[in-house]
C-alpha cells in the first residue's frame, strides 16, 4: 500500500472537518445534556452527500471508497462520538445491508431516501441475552400467511429512539447454524414494536434503545432481498463496520490528544508551560506515537477492504488496536488536565467516557482477540 492520501482524500477531510468544527460542534453540548439528537443533521448531511460516501454514484452515492468513510468517520470523532455513532448506525449498519442485498423496492423505500436523510434507520442485531454471539439469537420470524411475526428483544441499538425504520435480524428456524437467521425491514413506527430509550455514560449524543417485538406482523416485502439465510451479509457487515469504528476511535484519540496539547501549551506554572515538564512531555509523545502507529494499521485495514481482501481476523486486530488506542489516549489526556479533566468545560472527560464504548461496542476487545486467536490455528 502507498502509505499516502490522494487529493480526493486530502479534499474530504478537510469539507468534513470544517462542517464538524462550524457546524456540529456548536450542537455537542446540548445533545450531550439532553441526550437527544438533532435529527435535522441527517438532512444537512444528505445534503453534503456524506451519507453516501461509501456508496457508488449510479447507485446515489458519492462513488468514494473505504479510506474516504474512514476519513469522515474520523473527522467526525475528533469533534463528537455521539454525533459520528448516530452517522455510522444508519449509513452503514442500516443501510449497507439494503445496498447489498435489497430488492428494488426495498431500496427504493429505505436506500435512496436514506442517502438523502429523509429517513433514519437503525441495525437491530443485538440482544439482551445473546451479546456478541449472533447464532445464540432468540428474536424469531416465524412465517405466517402472507408475511412473518416477529417475537424478540434487541439492546443497545443506536438510532432506535430517533429511527424510521429498522433492519432487524431474526431466527427464521430454530437450528443455531448461520443460514437460519434472516433480516427485515420494520417500518417505525409499528404496533407490537416498543422502543424504551436508555441513558448512557458515553456516546451521549446518539440515542440508543432498547427494543421489544410482540408478535409484530411484517408482509413478505419486508424479508431483506425476499429470501431467507443472509447471515453471511451479516458477518460482512459487521467486519466491515469494524475497520469503520476504528476510524471512529482515531478520532476520538486525536481531539483528546488536542486538547491535552493546548492545555499543556497554555497552563503555566513556575513561569512556564506544563508541556515543557518531562513528566507531560513524555506523556503527550506517548499519545502521539499511539495514535500515529493505529491511524496506519486503521487505513491499512480500509486499503484492505477496497481491495477486497478484508478478513475476519485482520478486521479485528483493526478494531482491537484502534479501540485499546483510545482508551490509553483519553486517559493520558484527563491526566495531563488534572482537576480540569473532570469539568464538562473541557472535553476529555467525554472523549474518555465515548472511548470506553468501543472496548465494548462492535464486538468487545476479547471477542476480538477470540477471532484473532482463532485465526493463528493454535
């Protein structure tokens, strides 16, 4: 791989930071406080086409590649996780499926107007029970006459609250083998589908819920592609999503480190800058060779997946090293502030608290290390 960012790149960063730092950056606050969403961004960005980043232009998209998504997911951290989790949950979890698989209509009805913003979706995939582990689901379809009713609970599915539409996967047969669980498209809202939103630590922006179906009737329409079996767009998905969420946390790292920066430049004491101490010195040098070496392997792993060579096992030493990354970063970063790290008035605090979600979220750091591990045939 050549280790440099075309000018296409270099032109998507800097559309996307300028619209994060003037236009997003002034919302951070009171969508934090609230933990509400202004949903009206969805709108500004289908304006931008960001939505459609990944995605081809004869099929509406922007025609940009990986390292492009990657770029705005980035970007986007760097001034709100929140904002950038409700981003990622619709344009790739909801959407990316539909790309993939939908038929026509289905992607006349939640694709196009997705790109657009015009509706809002959501990827109801885990569960209270079944964390990580896909194949021990327990949301059923069974099939009816003339559709399918679903019966189930989902949990921690970001957009939920806010959504217009779900991608839901459910067990279409009662074997616990890949081919029997399926994905449908729920319109919001509907009856027997009850969403309860929940408060978070992290990622406060975003809204997240927790799903009930009770016996919720979907036509045949809704079945994902009109066929059953589509785990294996599933496991793509969330691969996928997995080198996108460790773009996510690059960011996330880059605008604690920041702030530490400035703060370590701008506090004074004993007549000069904290920064110049060794103690912080070597601190923020550690911050920067950590972010530097996973912002590689994190590109590295988005050159991977547009050359169609992403795996498993690569997406989650991704996904690990990046997550991990975070986490010592944000930390470092409240360190460096002392008492001021933990004032809302700086943003370390909430960078280290969106940090921890991705140590959890998108398959914990030991589900990544179980795949990882696995891949070395020990």
């Amino acid at each position: 791989m050549d280790f440099t960012f075309s000018a296409e790149h270099e032109q998507v960063r800097d559309t996307v930071r300028r619209f994060a730092e003037t236009e997003i950056a002034p919302l951070v606050r009171d969508a934090e406080e609230s933990e509400r969403f202004p949903k009206d961004v969805f709108l500004r960005w289908g304006e931008l086409g960001l939505l459609g980043v990944r995605y081809p232009v004869e099929d509406g998209g922007s025609g940009f590649d990986k390292i492009a998504d990657c770029i705005v997911r980035e970007e986007l951290s760097r001034v709100s996780q929140g904002f950038a989790s409700a981003w990622s949950a619709h344009t790739h979890l909801a959407l990316w499926p539909i790309w993939r698989a939908g038929t026509p209509d289905q992607r006349a009805r939640y694709f196009e107007p997705g790109l657009r913003g015009e509706r809002i979706g959501g990827f109801a995939l885990s569960e209270p029970d079944g964390g990580s582990d896909i194949r021990a689901m327990r949301t059923r379809a069974q099939a009816v006459p003339g559709g399918f009713r679903i019966t189930g609970s989902k949990l921690y599915i970001t957009n939920a609250p806010c959504a217009d539409f779900l991608t839901v996967a459910a067990r279409t047969r009662p074997e616990l083998t890949p081919d029997a669980v399926s994905l449908f498209l729920v319109d919001l809202p509907c009856p027997g589908v009850d969403v309860h939103k929940l408060e978070k630590e992290g990622i406060r922006a975003s809204e997240t819920g927790l799903i009930h179906f009770d016996e919720v009737f979907v036509p045949e329409e809704a079945l994902l592609g009109g066929k059953l079996g589509t785990y294996p767009i599933i496991i793509d998905s969330l691969s996928e999503n997995r080198v996108g969420v460790a773009a996510n946390c690059i960011g996330i790292a880059r605008g604690a480190f920041e702030a530490a920066t400035r703060y370590a430049r701008e506090r004074q004491v004993r007549g000069q800058s904290i920064g110049r101490f060794q103690a912080i010195a070597h601190k923020l040098a550690d911050m920067a060779a950590d972010i530097e070496a996973a912002k590689w392997l994190v590109y590295y792993g988005a050159w991977r997946v547009d050359q169609g060579t992403i795996d498993a096992a690569t997406a989650s030493k991704v996904k690990l090293v990046a997550s991990e990354c975070a986490v010592r970063v944000t930390e470092a970063a409240i360190r460096i502030l002392g008492g001021a790290g933990i004032m809302r008035e700086f943003p370390v605090g909430r960078f280290h608290r969106d940090a921890l979600v991705y140590v959890i979220g998108e398959g914990t750091s030991e589900i990544q290390r179980n795949i990882i591990a696995r891949s070395l045939e020990l």
